[in-house]
C-alpha cells in the first residue's frame, strides 16, 4: 500500500546569484521528504527531476489513491531505493510551475506577476538552489543524488560543483549535453508556444489566456521522442481511430477496390490512433503546465555543458568529481542513447574514478527509465544495497559466474599471483567480478571489470565492483595506451569473434596482459577425440552443440599466435585442478595462461 507523502515548503529571503549574472531573492522551494533522517545525517539521498516532474517523486496525497508519485516505482518500503533505509528527499525545481517559485509567481520587487521577466535558469542555478535547502535541513554529505535524463543532467553537475557533497551519483538515461539535434527538437516546441497567439510575450496571465494550442504541440513534439519506434508499432502501427462500416457511394470503386477499413479522407480529423493519442497527451498537458516553464526548462537543458569552460574537454570538466557513479542507458533511447552515457563512462575512465554502467536492452525508448524493467530495477536495487552495506557483503556469494574452472581460489590465486601488489587492472569478461575482488582484497588492486551479461553484471553491482556492460566485440576504445597496469582474460578469449583483435588490444590498453582459456590438447580431450567424440570435461562440460567456445585452441597455437603478433611471454604454464603446471603444460593441463607483453 502506498504511504502518505507530506508537500512541504521553504522560503529563502537571501538571493540566490545565477549563472546569467542575475539573482533571485525572495523565492521559495517546495519540497518532500520520505524515510527518516539518521543521527549522523549520512543516508539522505536527492531526487533531481526531469522536464515536467516535480518534488512528488513518490507515495500519495492524503485521500487522492491516484495520486502516486512520478517515480513511486523506484522509491519507498521496500523498494529499490529502500526508505526504510534511506531519507530521500525530492525537490521543485526553481521556474517550475509545481510550488516553487516561478512565472507563475508575484515578483516582490514589482508586485506583477513574474511571466516572461522570470530569470533564466541552468542546471547549476538548480543545483546550488538545492544545495542551500540541503544547508536549511542540517545535511553536509549526501549519500547519493540520483536523477533521469535533465534530473540525471543535475546529479552530474551535483558531483561538479560540490564534490565533497555528494558520495555516490546514480545518472539514468543522461548525456553531458544536448546533440544539435535535441536542441532542434526543443527549439520546435518553443516556437510552437511563442507564436501560439494567446503567449502574449509571455505575459499571458494578465489577459487571462493560456497558449494551449501552442502547449499542445510542445507536448506531442516531445512525447515522439520519449517513445521507441518499435513501441510506437506495436501499440498503434497503423491502427485507425475508429472502425468504420466500408461506405461504397454510387458510381464509386467497386467493393473490391474500397479499402478493408476506409479512411475518412480528411486532412482535419484525427485518422490515426497515434493521432488520437499524441492529441490527448497535448491536451492533458496543456491543462497543467506553465508556457513559461516550459521554455526555461528546454532552455536550462540546452544550457547544460560542463565540458563548455574545457574547451570541449570532458575528461578534464569531470576531474573534480569525487563520488562513486552508476550510470544506466536504454538501448532504444534514442533521445539520449547510450553513446551519450559512454561518453560520461570515458571521462570517468579517463579519471580513474569509481564507475559502474549498465546497458539495459528495453524496447521502451527514453520513457525506460520511469518503467518497472527487472534488469533495471535490480541493477539499482543491488547499488543502493552496496551503498547501505559498504562493502559488508563483500566475500559472500553473489550470483552469477566466470566459469566453471576460474571461480575456485586455488585457480584465482595462481592467476592473482601474476598481477603486482597494487595494480590498476582492467578484467575483460569479469562475470561476477569475483577475480577483480579477489584482487582488491589479497593484493590492493583497483580497477573495472568489462562484461556483456546481464547476470553477471547485477552480480558485480552486488559485490560492489565497478563494471561497465560492453559487447568485447566492439573492441576498446573506450580505453587509452597503457591506461592498466594488468588487463585479465580469463576465460574470456574462446568466446569473442574478434579473438586476434582483442590480444592485441589487450597489450594496448594494459602494460601486462594474463590470458587464461580452456587448454583442448589436454590429455583428456585428446583421448575423446581419438574415441570419435568432442570432449566433455570439468573444464569444458558443455556439448559440442550448445557450448559458448566458438574458438578452440591449445597451449601451443597459443604461443604461435602471440608470437605472430609480436608480443613477448613473460611466463607460460599450465593450471589443473588448482595446480600449476609447468612441465608439459600442453599435454598436462586443462587450463593454459599466459603473461604477456609489447
């Protein structure tokens, strides 16, 4: 059952200065908590909105069931991010039209209505708005912010401009900045607004209009592209609005020429059920929102570049963020694809900051991220776990695996022992990131771990091991030269297409690589090949049919392919049944590794 959320409002007699070189004084900002506040005010987590959200981020209004939350999905008893544990604290944006002070609102210094003389605001003006009401509250540190698309924009800046703030940033379906053409996108809407003939300048209120018409496009432009093509198809596809009876006038087509279900032929009535829908959502908006808001908002979302005062530079923009991050991209989100994440994740890299990314394969578009997809919600849930814990639930078992040889210790330290004491390493196909942990606890290494499942990188998010969801296939260039001291391939190279490609670009990214993968000219599999069958071993207990190796290779054409390719073996042996194998690796062991080099 839902829990009561309580609307709640501060007022700031002291001006706020903003990034256009004004201030605001006088305002107010409309809040709402949920949880309860600790002692030592350590486990408060922001809530930044997105375009026409509000600080209502969860539960309902006393006597109004349906009144839930914009994100109830995600926040509260129980859920992903738990209020049992967490006090989470949602916020209205300034220049919104939900409470805090806006156009809508009297200007003390004229005693008007602000309309279109409200000042412009920025992602930053937000954040340091926000910031004061944290001042007001009593918290220094907040456990994490967390936002979706333009409230994701904020949680970034969050980690920019009070870095010392913030510990953990949780950006969904975000970018560092509009492309050209979500600013075109923006930019339609606006117009549809300013030339709407009721907008007055902007000063509509006092003639007692609302640009509606002008709203209602706005709308329907920006509900295109929260939505997938595919999701598009499958709930309208081509579907009229209303069945008609086939109508063949006298002297017409005959029955065979008239269409299964006959068009209206008019260029003004609504034909289409995505007609039908995009006109609701326009006309349901336009009932509520502010014209105003609406252009300070699309504008504050142009505005956001934190690489801008870089000269364009991310990886330097992002070198004052301090916290730990976990970012999540839709691949159907084509307003802000998961290219525009990976450029975050790269920056981040490119830092050596704490950073976890999952992909989510939802078919939903950009609106994935208000949506109860369970890879989603898990991947979240499993953060916020770890953030609860911090790293008290390091050592147990957490799902997922490697592979059936690589996940007992004899095996993880004979490899470990190969990787120096305080490496920055980077594990291609970490699976459940039990090697990279193994490693931080046994040798001081840091690092990430590079995986494609979905499984295994919940898995890694629930150990607390960064890990960045990426097809191997793709190659790295996410990663610079020698960016790693040791990059892993533990069990990894049998399973990628590009297997000659990613040995390579295994030397490349790390000053040392370690490649470890199941050894076929192991005496056992030898004599099953002899026997007429395709061996099936502790080591390779898969079927010739339904096995994940699409490459078999041995300890020998191993040291013929890295000698192909110019790379030097720095030490070579064999692994069974936890055992080191240096004599005869070839014929003697199931597993083969290799330390190699430029």
């Amino acid at each position: 059952m839902p829990f009561v959320a309580t609307p709640q409002s501060m007022r700031f007699a002291s001006a706020l200065p903003l990034q256009s070189g004004r201030s605001l004084g006088d305002y107010a900002l409309s809040y709402e908590t949920y949880g309860t506040l600790n002692a030592a005010k350590s486990n408060a987590v922001l809530i930044c909105h997105a375009l026409n959200a509000s600080h209502h981020v969860a539960g309902v209004y006393a006597g109004q069931d349906k009144s839930e939350g914009w994100w109830d999905n995600m926040i509260g008893p129980g859920k992903p991010l738990d209020t049992n544990r967490f006090f989470v604290i949602g916020v209205n944006n300034l220049g919104s039209c939900f409470g805090s002070t806006g156009p809508m609102h009297t200007d003390p210094a004229t005693g008007r209505v602000y309309g279109a003389d409200f000042p412009v605001m920025t992602v930053e003006d937000w954040v340091n708005a926000q910031a004061r009401l944290l001042d007001a509250l009593g918290i220094e540190t907040l456990a994490a912010v967390m936002g979706g698309s333009l409230g994701g924009m904020q949680a970034l800046s969050w980690t920019l401009q009070h870095p010392t703030r913030v510990r953990y940033a949780v950006v969904v379906a975000s970018a560092p900045n509009l492309t050209a053409e979500n600013i075109a996108f923006n930019e339609v809407a606006r117009r549809a607004i300013v030339t709407d003939p009721d907008f007055h300048a902007g000063h509509f209120y006092q003639h007692g209009v609302v640009p509606k018409r002008g709203l209602r496009i706005a709308r329907m432009i920006g509900h295109i592209t929260y939505l997938s093509d595919d999701v598009m198809n499958e709930k309208f596809g081509r579907q009229l609005r209303d069945a008609i009876a086939p109508l063949v006038p006298s002297g017409g087509p005959s029955a065979l020429d008239a269409p299964s279900a006959p068009y209206r032929f008019s260029t003004q009535e609504v034909e289409f059920q995505i007609e039908s829908y995009l006109r609701y959502q326009g006309d349901k908006f336009a009932e509520y929102f502010d014209a105003n808001t609406y252009l300070l908002i699309t504008r504050a979302l142009d505005y956001f570049d934190p690489a801008r005062a870089f000269g364009g530079n991310l990886s330097l923009a992002l070198a004052r963020a301090q916290a730990k991050f976990l970012l999540v991209s839709f691949t159907t989100d084509w307003r802000f694809s998961p290219k525009r994440s990976r450029e975050i994740v790269k920056a981040l890299l490119d830092n050596r900051r704490d950073i976890s990314y999952a992909e989510i394969d939802a078919p939903h578009g950009h609106d994935a991220f208000l949506l109860d997809d369970p890879r989603y919600m898990g991947i979240v849930r499993s953060y916020f776990d770890s953030i609860w814990q911090d790293a008290q639930s390091r050592g147990a078992d957490q799902g997922g695996s490697r592979g059936c040889a690589m996940s007992d210790i004899a095996t993880q330290q004979a490899i470990a022992n190969l990787v120096p004491t305080g490496s920055r390493v980077l594990d291609l196909g970490c699976g459940d990131g039990a090697m990279l942990q193994h490693l931080a606890d046994t040798r001081g290494c840091s690092g990430y771990g590079i995986e494609i499942d979905d499984t295994n990188v919940l898995a890694c998010v629930r150990r607390g091991v960064n890990v960045i969801q990426l097809n191997l296939d793709e190659g790295l260039s996410m990663f610079d030269d020698a960016s790693f001291d040791v990059v892993l391939q533990i069990d990894t190279l049998q399973h990628l297409r590009n297997a000659e490609v990613m040995l390579r670009e295994t030397v490349r990214v790390g000053r040392i690589g370690v490649v470890a993968f199941p050894n076929f000219a192991h005496w056992p599999n030898r004599l099953s090949v002899l026997r007429g069958r395709m061996p099936v071993t502790k080591r390779l207990p898969y079927q010739w049919y339904d096995t994940p190796n699409i490459r078999v290779g041995t300890h020998a054409d191993f040291r013929v392919l890295a000698e192909r390719n110019g790379l030097t073996i720095q030490d070579s042996f064999g692994l069974q049944a936890g055992q080191v194998v240096r004599v005869a690796p070839n014929l003697m062991a199931g597993t083969s590794v290799f330390k190699l080099s430029r």
